[in-house]
C-alpha cells in the first residue's frame, strides 16, 4: 500500500511531492518499528481483535484514498498541483499513515529483527543499526518510486491518460485495502 501511495500522488503532483512522501514513508516506518519493539508487536501477534481493529482502520482509509484517486477528474486538475504546504502536509500525512499503522508492518518488524540479533552483543546497538538500515533503504526504495513517478508525470500531458492513470492508482489503493 505505501508504494502504491507513493506512486500515485508523485504521479499526480510530480517531483515536488518526492520529499514529503519519503519523509512520511520514513517516518511511518519509523514509528511502526518503535511501536514493535515497544511491544505493540508482540500484543498484535497475540491479539487477534487488537490486529483487526487496526487492520480495519487501514482498510478503511486506503478505500477513501483510492475513491478519492478514482473520482479525481483531471480535467479539473492541473499537471502541476500547488506546492504550497498544505498540500505537502498532505502528501506527508498520507504516507506517515498509510505507512505507520499498517498492522502488518508492525508485526513484520516483531518477525524481522530478532532473527537478526546476536546473543553474545548488546542488543540496544544491534536494533539501531538494522533498524537504521531497514529505514535508509526504505527511504532509498520510496525515493527511487516517486521520483520515476514523478518523472513520468513530467510527460503525462493528455488527460485521457492521467484518468486512466488515476482509475488504475484508485483500483490498486482499494485492491490493496481489501488485501
């Protein structure tokens, strides 16, 4: 779903959306990982009505982006949307959301990490350097996304197109929502 995300609002609002995104995205990451090793991971692996609330939550809102994106009429928009902060507040909410309370995320970190972990070393240091590099090559991962979408929004003039685009960026939010 982040990728998803981050894809179609670079497409939308170009390269100027690249650095809200990645900081969401990151962000997001961040505080999905903070929120597993404080615990929230492992009452989540426990808590089967505690998972789907939250997995629920997430449903919910990737169906309103993706009805949103699908419904947008891009003879209304222009190429280039405003840069303006809100709408870069806006870009950054979105990914720190859609990236930081998926449950999935949070239960990957409680699946991830501890395999990674040596027992004959302090633990506090371990955790920071994977969790440092997981989040550099997420940033590095969302950056590359947005920035090709970005790219390509440069050359999507015909609004025939971006409609297109829209419909199928809709599609997949919602399809991932029902994932």
């Amino acid at each position: 779903p982040t990728i998803i995300l981050v894809i179609s609002q670079a497409m939308a609002h170009g390269r100027s959306a690249v650095l809200p995104l990645v900081i969401g995205v990151t962000l997001g990451d961040f505080t999905a990982m903070t929120l597993s090793l404080l615990g929230l991971g492992a009452v989540l692996s426990s808590s089967a009505a505690l998972f789907s609330v939250l997995k629920w939550i997430g449903v919910v809102y990737l169906l309103y982006l993706g009805i949103k994106l699908w419904r947008s009429n891009p003879e209304k928009q222009e190429i280039r949307l405003s840069t303006a902060k809100a709408s870069n507040q806006s870009l950054f909410k979105g990914a720190f959301i859609v990236t930081a309370l998926n449950p999935k995320s949070i239960a990957f970190f409680v699946a991830f990490l501890p395999q990674f972990i040596s027992a004959r070393s302090e633990t506090l240091p371990q955790l920071l350097v994977l969790g440092a590099t997981f989040l550099f090559l997420a940033a590095l991962n969302a950056t590359l996304y947005a920035l090709f979408a970005g790219q390509l929004s440069d050359t999507m003039q015909n609004t025939k197109i971006r409609r297109w685009f829209n419909r199928c960026g809709g599609s997949a939010l919602i399809g991932a929502g029902f994932v």
